[in-house]
C-alpha cells in the first residue's frame, strides 16, 4: 500500500521559512498526483498546493500564493513545501495527500492516501 511519511515542522518565527517533506513508499511515485493540505483544530481541511503527477499542473490555494512552492523529486520519491514569508495564522497541521493520476482538485475527499500530519508553529 502507498505510504506516506512526512518530516519536518516545529516552530519558526513570523517571517521566516521552512519547507516539510512527504517521503511516498509502496507506489509508483510517478503515478500519484500529490497535494498539501492544512488544519486548525476547530475548522475544516484547508487546500495548500497541488501538483500533477508529472509535475505538471502546480496550483495554489489563495493562503499560500506568493509565498509557497510545491515540488516533487522523483528520485527520492519525495514532495517539498517551501514556506517562506510566515504569518501566524500559517501555524496549523500540514498533510501531504496523494492521489492516482488525478488532474487537479483542491478538494480533500479526492485523496485516498494521507501523511500522519506535522504541526507547524508560527510564532511572533
């Protein structure tokens, strides 16, 4: 089954950076369209980024344009979120999410495969 692993996280001052890594194991990760998604406790899952499976087609919720990028190594079977420029209302828990061949979709219930979540701390 596809697994995924996620590292990363912790606290970081407002206006600084930080990027998670979502380790993908047990699937082509070539095939998998891979997302990020986050959420306070209290509020609904909120769309972070997306990107193809062939690298194709990056997208971004309006919470991180400008200041997010989502990228994939293929040969470390790896997804990245670099955040930079951090506010405190970015402090939630991350997840990566993957789905088969899926074109593009903010939405959360077309993820099958979910990451174990980081917390991200901004602090002022």
């Amino acid at each position: 089954q596809v697994q995924l692993v996620q590292s990363g996280g912790g606290l970081v001052q407002a206006g600084g950076s930080m990027r998670l890594s979502c380790a993908v194991s047990g699937g082509a990760f070539s095939s998998y369209s891979l997302a990020w998604f986050r959420q306070v406790a209290g509020k609904e899952r909120e769309f972070v980024a997306f990107i193809r499976w062939n690298g194709a087609g990056i997208s971004y919720g309006n919470v991180a344009k400008g200041r997010f990028a989502i990228s994939r190594d293929n040969r470390d079977n790896t997804l990245y979120l670099q955040m930079n420029s951090l506010k405190s209302e970015d402090s939630a828990v991350y997840y990566c999410a993957a789905a088969l061949y899926l074109l593009e979709t903010p939405a959360a219930k077309n993820y099958l495969h979910w990451g174990q979540g980081t917390q991200v701390t901004v602090s002022s």
